[in-house]
C-alpha cells in the first residue's frame, strides 16, 4: 500500500517531531520563568504539554539545551522574514540593526526566561552551544541581508556580529529604561562598529578588539555584570 502526504493540508507537512517540540518548548517557557531550565522544571513542562517521556525525548533529546536551541531559531525565522520584507535599496546598517532587533524582541516576550537561558548558556560545559547559537544567528542574518563573502570576510563579519547580538541580549536583560531605549541606542553604537569593518577593511584586528567578546560576555551573565556601551 502507498502512503501519500495530503499536499492541499500545510499540517500534514509538518515534521511531527517539530510539532512535539513547540509543543514541548511552549510549556517549557512558562515553566522556566519560575523554575529555570533545571530537570524539575522540564518535567512539569513535559506534563503541561501532555507529552510522555518517549515524545520528550524525541523533541530535545539533549534537554534544555535543545529547547533554548529552538526557541532561537524560532526567533531567527522571524529575523529572517523581517529582513526578506524590507524594502528594495534598503541599507546594510538598517537590515543588520533589524536583525538583532527583531530576533531579540521575538525572545522579549519571556523575558525572565531568556534570562535564566543566558545563564544556563553561560555554564562551561554549555559554552561551546552557546557559541554555535550566536554564529548561527549572525550567519542567517547576513545570508538573508544577501551577503555574498566566501573568503576571510565571511568569519570576520559573523564573529563579530555575533559578538553584537550577544552583547545587546545581555545589555537588554538590565536594561530599565523605557521602551528599552538604551539597549536600542547600544544595539545603534554597535551596528555602527560593524559598518566600520565594511568601511575599512585594512583595521580588522583594531576592530575585532572593540567588539564585545562572547565568552567573555556569557562569564559576566553568568555573575549579573553587563556590557559596557
């Protein structure tokens, strides 16, 4: 017998481990506002979602790591999108200070729980995620921004605008001022850094040396310090 997908109904082409998974990452947010991202936490989450330990496993097999993992990329499909629908002749600077913004304020809406991921992020053994979530971020954003480099340009632009998103998600978790202005007037003198390189190429390394460190950053998160503007 030939089993066929009904290509008239968007649900049946879902990956049903992707439908357990938002299911899953839904409840886990809540949870972890109150709770962090520890195994208890997960496993009310896990019941509120009336998941059994079979599916929850099938949909982060590795735990927080992976649901924190696809609540990221669930924001940067968002940056994504946002960027596709600019306008024509938009300028880099405006598409890339999109990016960040976008994607941050996609997370915004869990905030305490964005917080307590940061830190979880920031232990040790989670670093090396870490890293490989902010090198995606940026990679998508200047894939999506039509970037054409393939040659050293293409790590320095990443690494460094990875190095801004994360050091506007860190300024952002302290930021009190309204309609977090501040973060957004951050997010503004980084972009500017970034267009820097673009300009003058010729300074890479004094460049490099002013945009935040993402280690570094995750290490004061992890102790409540934030990034200097």
């Amino acid at each position: 017998m030939t089993v066929s997908a009904d290509l008239s109904n968007p649900i049946s082409l879902q990956d049903p481990i992707q439908v357990l998974r938002d299911r899953y990452l839904d409840a886990a947010l809540d949870e972890a506002s109150f709770s962090g991202w520890l195994p208890n936490a997960l496993t009310r989450a896990r019941e509120a979602a009336n998941l059994s330990e079979g599916e929850a496993l099938l949909a982060a097999p590795r735990g927080a790591v992976d649901l924190i993992d696809a609540w990221f990329d669930r924001a940067e499909r968002a940056m994504e999108r946002a960027i596709e629908d600019c306008e024509p002749g938009t300028k880099i600077r405006a598409k890339a200070t999109l990016a960040v913004r976008v994607r941050l304020e996609a997370l915004s809406t869990h905030k305490e729980s964005l917080r307590r991921a940061a830190i979880y992020l920031a232990v040790p053994n989670n670093a090396p995620d870490a890293v490989r979530i902010g090198w995606r971020a940026a990679d998508r954003a200047w894939v999506a921004m039509g970037d054409p480099s393939t040659d050293f340009n293409y790590y320095t632009k990443r690494t460094i605008l990875s190095g801004v998103h994360l050091a506007t998600l860190a300024y952002w978790l302290q930021d009190e001022s309204d309609d977090s202005a501040a973060t957004w007037a951050f997010l503004d003198k980084q972009i500017g850094r970034v267009m820097q390189f673009e300009k003058v190429k010729a300074q890479v390394n004094q460049l490099v040396d002013k945009i935040p460190d993402p280690l570094g950053i995750l290490t004061r998160l992890r102790y409540g310090a934030q990034p200097k503007p």
